[in-house]
C-alpha cells in the first residue's frame, strides 16, 4: 500500500511537472526574469554567450533582470517560437534625463542613433578602470576617425594620464551633443559660440592653468582683440573662434606641420573669411600682449607711448579745467566779478547787437562733425567694452555688430571727408588765389589757428589768473585751447583714421605691412578713440559751454552769430582790431531768430547730455570692466 | 481682306508673346515649404495628412514621420499606387536634413495624379526632430562602430587592399556627372534588393554625395553578413574639396 501510495504521488508530481512544462513553466520563467534574486538565469538557458553569462551578472545593470528592460516579452512560449520579437528596449525610462537630452543630440537628430548603437557593450557594461574621460574617448573614437582626436594634443595627455584634458565630451557634450547645420548661418554662428565657451572654461580657468602649466592671458588677450570683442557681445557670425583658427583638433605646437597654427595652415584658416592677403598677413597676433616687451616689442612700446599721450594730455586739461572752473566759481559766487559776461540766454539774445562769426558753411561741417562722431563713439565704445552692461544694449541699438560696423564705416567717411574739406579750406586761407607771399604771417597771425609765441604766454598768463596772479589774458579771434581742439584734430586724424583704415582693410595693408601691425592699429585707434571721446566730451565741453558763465551752452557755433558784449569781454584784442580796421559795421548782424535758436537748443543740449551721459557709461566700462 | 490678314498677323504675333513671356513649365511653381509646427497645427485641425519619406527604404524604415509612407524620389510607377485616394489630401514630403530636391519625381507624379495640396517639410526629418517631434523606427538598423576613411586615407587603403570594392550610393546621374574612378553605382534607394550582388569576400567602400548617408547603408551591409565594409568620410563633397585643396 505504502508503495502504491508513493507511485500515485509519484504520477500526480509526473503530472504537475508536465503541466509546467505545457503552460506554467514559460510564465514562471517570465516571472523569474522579473525577480532580481532570479538574475535572469532563465533567459540565459536560451541566450547562452559569455556575455550574459559572465559579463552581465558584474555589469553596471547586473542587479536588474532581463525583464526589468526587456518589458515586452510577456509570452515566453511566442518569444521562442519567434513570434513575440522583442522592441528595442527604452533606456529612458530609467535614464530619463539622458533620454531627454538625447532628443537634441546630433546623433539622434541627424543619424537616428538609439542608445545601444553607442552601447552595445550594454550587457556588460561597467565603469571603466582607466577612467571616464578614457572611456568617452575610446567610445567615441570607435565611429570617428581616430587619427584626428585620439593621437593628438588633448587625448595625446589624456591617454598619457592627464585627467585635466579634455575628452571628446568636454567640449561636445555627452547626450547632448548639438547638432549644427553647416547651410545655417545661425547654426554655424551658435557652434562658434558653444566651442569657443568650451575651450573657455578650461583655458580661462586659473587653476587649471596652474596645475597644467599654462597662461590663462591666451583667453585674455583672445578677448582683446576684434575676434575676441565681437564674439563676446554676442555676434559670432563674423568673426573667429577658437575652432576656426585652432582646426578643431589639431592643437600641436605651431612647428608642427599637423598644427592648425602651423604658418602654412594658418593661412588657409586665415583664408576661409580674408581674402587676397600677402603671406605676411599670417603674423597677425591673435593672442596680443601689449604688456609683453619681449614678445611684441613694437606692440608694449606704442601701448606705452599712447597710454603716455592720454595721461599727460588729460593731466594737463583736466587741471587746467579744474582750475578754471574754481576761479570762475569763485568770481561769479563770492567776488560777483566773474571775468566773463554773465550766463547766455537765448532769449535775451535777439534783443543785443550780434556779430556773425560762423558762416552758415562751418555751422553744416560742426553738425556733420558731431553727428558722425556720436556715431563713431556709439558704434565703436561697446566693441571696446564688450563686456560692460550697456555695451549690449547700444550695440542691438544699431542692429548688431555687423550694422554698427557699416554706420561706423560711414560716419567714419563722413569725417575723413570733413577732415579734407578743412584742410582744403585751410590750404585756401594759407595761399588765397594760390598767392604764396605773406602765407607765414597768415599762419602766425591773428586769424589764424595755428599756434603762436602769443599763445604761449596766454597759457602762462591764464595759469597766473586761475591762482588770482594776474588778470585774464586778452584774447584774439581763436584762443590756445580753441587752437589745440582744432589741432588735435590733424593728429587725431591720421592716428584714428590712419588705423581705422588699415581695420578696415587689414588685406590690403598686409601687402605694405606685416599683420602684426594690426595688432599695433588696434591698439592706436582703440585709445585714441578714448582719447578723442573723453576729450571733447570733458574738455571742449567743459571749455566750451560748461563753464559757470557759459553754462549750460554757447550756441554761436549753431546760430553762426556772436553777442558784440560777449565779443568784447571774451575776444577783447579782436573786437579793438575789428574796430581799427572798421570792418565791425559790416559784421554786425539782427539776434538769430527764433528757429535758429530752437535748433541750437535742441540740438546742442542734446548733443551735450548725450555726450555725458557717454562719458559716464565710458567712465563707468573703464573703471569696473 | 488686308484687313483680315493684318488680324492674322497680330493673332500670331499675340500666341508667340504669351509663348514668350509664360514659357511652358512657368505653372510649375515651386512647392511650398512647411514648418513641423504648422503640420502639426493641421493635424490638429483633423486635416487629412499624408507624410510622404522620400529618402531610400533603408532610411525610411529605420526613421520616419509615424505612419508615413515610404516612397523614395525615384520610385515613380512601382510604388505610385501607394497614394492615397482622396486627391483633396495633403501630401508633405520630406527628406532627411538635406532640401528635397526639386526634380523629385514622385512629386511631380503626384501633381501629374490630381494632388493639389503638396507641401514640403522644412528642414526635413531633421527638423521634425529638433523641434522635439516623434518618430518611429520599424526597423532600425543597428548602428557598426567603424571609423570612416578620410579622402586623404582613400589612396593608401585601396593600395594596401587592391582587391577593395567602391560602391557610390548616389543616383545614377549624380554617379554619370562625376564619380571616383573604379567606383561601381549602386543607389541607396535601391540597395535592400541589390545588395546580394555585391561580392561577400572583398572589402567594401561605401560612398555618398557628403557623407550623411553612407554610415546607415554601411551599417545595413555589416548587418547583411559583409565584413569589411568602411565608408568615406565627407562623401563625395569632401572627396572633391580634397582633391581640389589637398585638404579634407
């Protein structure tokens, strides 16, 4: 019976077995799958390669189950007879951060990669031992060519033991890789953009430049230059980034030829946006400094001399204005004695005997002047001070850096122009009717604009009566400082235009000079820019229209007429002279009238409260950035 | 009678000026481009919509708009039938990142057929994607994980292996205008059916017109069984720009 008793148990657990094996076992297989503790070991029974074997059980997924990613295999007696077919498996519902980011990522955009085109060491994957970035480089550099990346400059380092240096992902990203149209200017404006904020983070950073023994000044003085400023305004379309002269991934020393800054590669980098320059354009210093004697000898010594021409021109006006402006203050509040008339009012001046001392010809040339030299300070200012806050905002004032380089091209031409009209008209009052007798004494003399011993002791005489010395000297038609602004112009001329023109076409120039002189160019026409500014803004404004007894404008220079009273306190050794010569009659002239003086209002406040508040946002760029 | 005549004249005069002046084939207007978002606005609107992928059927099956139809530029006549009925439906065409060309002819089959409402997908699939769209993939092909041949490289590879194959997938014109000599034509579009003609032991070379769409066709011939299969990097266009620069 006990026998019998046992075969019956015996059928009845014969009978359980093939149940499971008809119906139960492929559920519980499923089922097994699913249990962490199962491991997946059934699936193995079928997917026997050392991979799952081995390799999947110490993977980075070795604590999951074959169901925990392959979902859709819900009937496992269909999914081995083939009819079940597994989907791809989605990543995203565990790496859901990755699996957004991809959607961006060039790899998926433009090729349609799934995550295991990349990973398809998926089942075995682990970290690796040499590293991430090593990892990164070997993944990558499986599709891309490896003779590019993998035995040049950064993974030369990297692959030697430098964590410091930068894997493909460091500067393309990881998942998230963007994808650029080359046809899309945008696109490619917005790669130059990302790259060369990459290259940034690592060249700009201090601490990494110490550790690896380099000079965070490359980024610097990559920021210096033109490249460099219209890059970081934000307009990249036009310029160089670190990409478009480094190749890409061909950072070696420069004497190698597989350099992108080999000579011969540079030129044919240079080439893509210059066209038509002498070899010699290639010297071109994309990473000037000025602060480096040895390096640029020519560049540090006229940085020295134009930083030496701004400090003592400046010390001296700005002291003498100083002064000025006390003695007056003085005159006008405690003495009541000023040495000037009292303050112009427009008003007023209809009602006074005016002489005209501008032709309607130079009131056009000042208006001309002024419109095309805001024009050039409010173009050119935000390029040299890129990174200050308002540089933006006057910059997108204009439509961009591009536009604002065509308004600055032609305010630039306006005022060459005018530049050539004045020396035409001064030729002309030099040689009138080409009549060369007397031109010396027409130079030196009183109409003249060119200095003479007399302005010399009228500087020194001015000095005595700031400190209450002696009188105020007695002026002629022009006096020094009216002479010097008139002067400074010649200087001011060829130094900004000169280089302003060589800017413009550096091509050109490279067939005269070598490119290194660019670097010189930049640096004249960038601090004789400030010098010009800040000069007519403190100075001749302060000179000019600020002063106590001026304040707050001396519009003669718009309406063309001159108050006879104003002539006579302020131009004393002229009104005697037009007196001798009885030629005050004929000059005089009826008050301006009321549209003239509207005009010189407007435009002249205008024009003034533009140029201080230009000189605050200057001040403030130039101090704090 | 002269009266009569001088009427003739000016008729005649008059057929040659409009012959002139609206020259046969001026109505065919190029089609209108269209962005992912409008399409999606329109399918939101519950328009009937028929996305249209011109590339191969490689590239189709392995990325497409969900539920397009896969009809490649050149496949007028075999797969002409596989439009839809209704002609007041929109057809948008689209192709990968490159422009659909304009002589595609199952465009121009379509129009031929009564379909009014064409439109072609700005930017292509590409754009489609970055602006965060789905897509689907019935057949994705796996992606081989070999380093593409460099022009420069070209040379030293095919002397290091003389027995190499070079298969230019573009179309027969683009192969007939310019090809690399001893490259053989085989078109992308037509690949899935031609590939078995390919010989299994040599070293295969797979070249397009910029290289955007070699990597998939090699891909697709590893997956087949082929071995030694690379692609040229660039394509054709880096092929030309290196010969001209000596640069890639």
């Amino acid at each position: 019976m006990r026998n019998r008793g046992r075969r019956g148990y015996g059928l009845c657990f014969a009978l359980i077995v093939c149940l499971a094996i008809e119906g139960i076992w492929p559920a519980g297989i499923v089922r097994a799958a699913g249990d962490p503790s199962g491991g997946g070991r059934s699936c193995q029974s079928c997917h026997a390669d050392a991979v799952f074997k081995a390799g999947f059980q110490s993977s980075a997924h070795g604590r999951n189950t074959c169901a925990s990613c392959h979902t859709d295999i819900t009937d496992l007696g269909r999914h081995m007879t083939g009819e079940n077919k597994p989907s791809p498996v989605n990543c995203g519902s565990c790496h859901r951060d990755i699996a957004s980011r991809f959607r961006k990522d060039v790899h998926y955009v433009k090729h349609n990669f799934q995550c295991q085109d990349c990973h398809q060491d998926i089942h075995s994957i682990r970290k690796s031992r040499d590293g991430f970035k090593v990892a990164a480089v070997e993944n990558c550099s499986q599709c891309h060519s490896r003779e590019d990346y993998t035995h040049l400059g950064h993974s030369g380092a990297l692959l030697k033991g430098n964590g410091d240096a930068a894997a493909c992902t460091d500067c393309h990203g990881l998942h998230n890789t963007p994808y650029y149209d080359p046809s899309l200017e945008r696109d490619k404006a917005a790669a130059r953009e990302n790259y060369t904020r990459r290259c940034r983070s690592c060249h700009a950073d201090a601490k990494m430049a110490k550790r690896n023994r380099f000079s965070t000044k490359t980024v610097a003085s990559y920021d210096e230059t033109y490249h460099g400023k219209v890059l970081n305004i934000g307009f990249p379309q036009r310029v160089a980034g670190c990409a478009d002269c480094h190749l890409g991934h061909n950072i070696l020393p420069k004497n190698d030829i597989r350099s992108g800054m080999h000579r011969d590669n540079m030129k044919t980098a240079c080439k893509v946006c210059h066209k038509g320059f002498h070899d010699r354009f290639v010297a071109f210093e994309a990473h000037p400094d000025p602060l480096d004697p040895k390096r640029s000898p020519v560049l540090y010594w006229t940085n020295v001399f134009m930083i030496a021409l701004l400090g003592g021109t400046f010390a001296f006006f700005w002291l003498h204005t100083l002064l000025w402006w006390r003695r007056t203050y003085c005159d006008k509040c405690c003495e009541g004695k000023a040495g000037f008339i009292e303050k112009t009012v427009l008003p007023e001046c209809r009602e006074e005997m005016q002489i005209q001392r501008f032709p309607v010809r130079d009131r056009i040339m000042h208006v001309l002047l002024i419109l095309s030299f805001f024009t050039l300070v409010m173009t050119g200012f935000p390029i040299k001070y890129y990174d200050s806050p308002w540089a933006k905002i006057l910059i997108n004032f204009w439509g961009g850096a591009y536009r604002a380089g065509i308004f600055h091209r032609i305010a630039a031409l306006v005022l060459c122009g005018l530049f050539l009209y004045t020396l035409w008209l001064s030729l002309k009052f030099l040689f009138p009717k080409r009549e060369f007798r007397g031109s010396l004494q027409r130079l030196f003399g009183p109409d003249s604009l060119f200095p003479n011993f007399k302005d010399l002791k009228d500087i020194i005489g001015m000095f005595k009566w700031f400190f209450g010395k002696g009188d105020m000297p007695k002026f002629d038609r022009w006096t020094y400082w009216e002479k010097f602004d008139f002067l400074a112009v010649f200087w001011g001329m060829t130094a900004i235009g000169g280089s302003g023109f060589m800017l413009w076409f550096p091509e050109a120039f490279s067939y005269l000079f070598p490119g290194w002189m660019i670097n010189v160019a930049t640096v004249v026409h960038s601090e004789e820019a400030f010098l010009a500014a800040i000069f007519i803004f403190t100075v001749h404004f302060f000179n000019n229209h600020l002063v106590p007894n001026k304040f707050p404008l001396e519009p003669n220079i718009f309406t063309g007429r001159y108050r006879l009273d104003a002539l006579r306190h302020e131009r004393p050794l002229e009104y005697e002279r037009l007196v001798a010569e009885g030629r005050l009659d004929e000059m005089k002239r009826e008050g301006p009238g009321f549209w003239p003086q509207l005009f010189a209002a407007a435009f002249g406040l205008a024009s003034l409260l533009l140029g201080l508040l230009l000189t605050a946002l200057i001040f403030w760029a130039a101090l704090f950035y | 009678m002269r009266y009569k005549m001088r009427i003739i004249k000016l008729f005649i005069i008059a057929i040659f000026l409009f012959m002139f002046l609206f020259p046969a084939g001026a109505d065919q207007k190029p089609l209108p481009r269209i962005e992912p978002r409008a399409v999606l606005r329109m399918m939101d609107n519950r328009e009937n919509i028929v996305f249209i992928n011109v590339l191969s059927f490689l590239e189709c099956m392995d990325s497409r708009i969900p539920a397009s139809l896969c009809i490649a530029c050149e496949e007028i006549g075999e797969k002409t039938g596989a439009l839809p009925r209704d002609r007041n439906a929109k057809l948008v065409f689209y192709g990968g990142n490159n422009p659909v060309e304009a002589g595609c002819d199952i465009i121009r089959e379509a129009q031929r057929a009564g379909f009014v409402n064409l439109y072609i997908l700005k930017g292509g699939l590409t754009a489609w994607k970055r602006a965060g769209y789905e897509v689907e993939s019935p057949n994705h092909i796996p992606r081989v994980q070999e380093a593409a041949l460099k022009p420069g490289n070209l040379k030293p590879w095919l002397n290091s292996s003389p027995t190499a194959l070079m298969i230019d997938l573009r179309s027969p014109a683009a192969y007939q205008s310019h090809h690399i000599t001893g490259a053989i034509n085989m078109p992308l579009v037509s690949l899935h059916r031609t590939y078995q003609d390919l010989p299994w032991d040599r070293p295969l070379l797979v070249i397009d017109g910029d290289g955007s769409r070699s990597f998939l066709a090699a891909s697709y011939l590893r997956r087949k069984g082929f071995e030694n299969v690379r692609r040229l990097e660039g394509g054709m266009a880096a092929w030309q720009t290196w010969n001209k620069r000596g640069t890639p």
